[in-house]
C-alpha cells in the first residue's frame, strides 16, 4: 500500500482504499473483532492476515467454478485488491443447520439439520440491528429489485452448495454462511465482501462437543477461548485442501 494511498471506507473488518486504478480498491484486512452488531468488541490476534488468505483461497475456488466475485488479487498476506462495486445493503444469510438467531426465533434445536438450505434476507443496517427482511418489504424499499433478489438467491445458492462440499473436505461442516453482493459498472451482480470463519460457522467434523466444535466467530461471541487456535486450523485445512492454490504466506 503506498503512501500516498486515500482512504474511502473503514468498516468493522476492514479498511478499504483508493488506488490509482479508479475501478480498483485496496481492502486491508483488521485484526478487530466485533458481535452483536459492534456491541462487543475485541481483536483476534492475526485474524486480518487469515481471513485475507482463506478469503482469497475461496474466493479463487467459486470463480474456478463459475462464480463472479469482486477478487483481483492479493499483493500481501493482509490485503486484497477488489473490484469497486456499488455494494447492495442487504445481508444474505444460507443457513443448512439452525444456530444463532433461527433457534432463538424459533423452536427448532440447535444443531438440527434443514430439510433444504434457508435463505434469509437482512437489511444491513447496525442501528436497526440489521432486521430480517421479508421479499415485500424488500421490495417495498427498493433494496434491490425483483430480478436482483432472485438472481442473488439463485448465486447464493450455488455458492452455499459449492462451499458445503469443499468444506466437507477439509473435515469441516458449513452450518450457514453471510454473503454480500454489489453491482459493477456494468450492473453485473458479483459477489463482494469475504468469506471467513467471521462470516460462517464451522464445525469441526471430528468433534462432537458443541463447544469444542465450533472454528468460527462464535468462540468470540460465546467466550469460548482458543479463539486464535480455531481461525489457523481453518486456514491450515484450507491450504491442505487446495494445495495448488498456497503461497509463501501461509
């Protein structure tokens, strides 16, 4: 990142810069870490560095296989360069086991398996602790419009499908996973932000402990320590995974 680099955006994960392409921004992963839409706070030592690399891995991996995304490139281990999009507000949320908000709304159990993968819409918007959205009300804000909202759940989808199987071969079970999505100059939908055990939950396959099962952020949000430990062992099965992909800095 050169010095003369300009800010344009810090977010809860992330700083995002100028660069000297205008279609071009620079995002710095943070070692930040925050829940409960930033009423806890707190820093996962080098959680900036691994969530760049697993980000990038995945993000190589879906357009391997069809899936557009905002990635360029990563010129060091805690940034990336991406597309510059018009980023939609709105929070998608693939769940394929009830955890968090599904079991506190409703009286499905806590590691029960869905029928089919759920699709859930979010307003993303802190202050109003980003609510869920039904289609009407989504559309009666003009969120996005009627062929986005189903192109998105479509590309939501195959993405959810895609990361199910890979993670199962790194001995990891995808419980649900946040995605965003942005238009570029061309109005294509791509996908944007990262995934990462901040944006997914993950369970150790080989572990049947519900505590000690969990690699993702919710060892932060529940106290559950090793919080570290967790974030570098989803990285190491990532890079095993796809040894084809790794790079001096793992």
């Amino acid at each position: 990142m050169s010095a003369s680099s300009q800010k344009l955006y810090e977010g809860k994960a992330k700083i995002f810069y100028h660069t000297d392409e205008p279609a071009v921004l620079l995002a710095n992963f943070k070692d930040d870490a925050t829940a409960f839409n930033a009423q806890k706070k707190g820093s996962i030592i080098d959680k900036g560095r691994i969530n760049c690399i697993i980000s990038s891995k995945l993000f190589q991996l879906l357009a391997e296989n069809g899936i557009k995304t905002h990635f360029i490139d990563s010129p060091a281990p805690n940034q990336m360069r991406v597309k510059a999009l018009k980023i939609l507000p709105i929070e998608v949320v693939v769940r394929n086991i009830a955890a968090g908000s599904l079991c506190q709304q409703t009286s499905l159990s806590l590691g029960k398996v869905l029928l089919e993968p759920l699709v859930e819409f979010y307003y993303k918007n802190d202050q109003l602790g980003d609510p869920l959205l039904t289609l009407d009300r989504l559309n009666l804000m003009q969120l996005a419009t009627i062929e986005q909202v189903d192109i998105i759940n479509n590309l939501a989808l195959q993405i959810n499908k895609l990361l199910q199987a890979f993670f199962l071969q790194c001995g990891i079970i995808l419980v649900d996973l946040k995605l965003e999505f942005g238009l570029d100059s061309q109005q294509q939908i791509l996908l944007a932000d990262e995934i990462s055990p901040d944006t997914c939950r993950l369970w150790n396959n080989a572990e049947t402990d519900q505590n000690n099962r969990v690699m993702d952020k919710d060892r932060f949000r529940k106290d559950l320590g090793k919080i570290e430990d967790a974030y570098k062992e989803v990285l190491h099965r990532i890079l095993n995974a796809i040894p084809h992909q790794r790079n001096n800095w793992n």
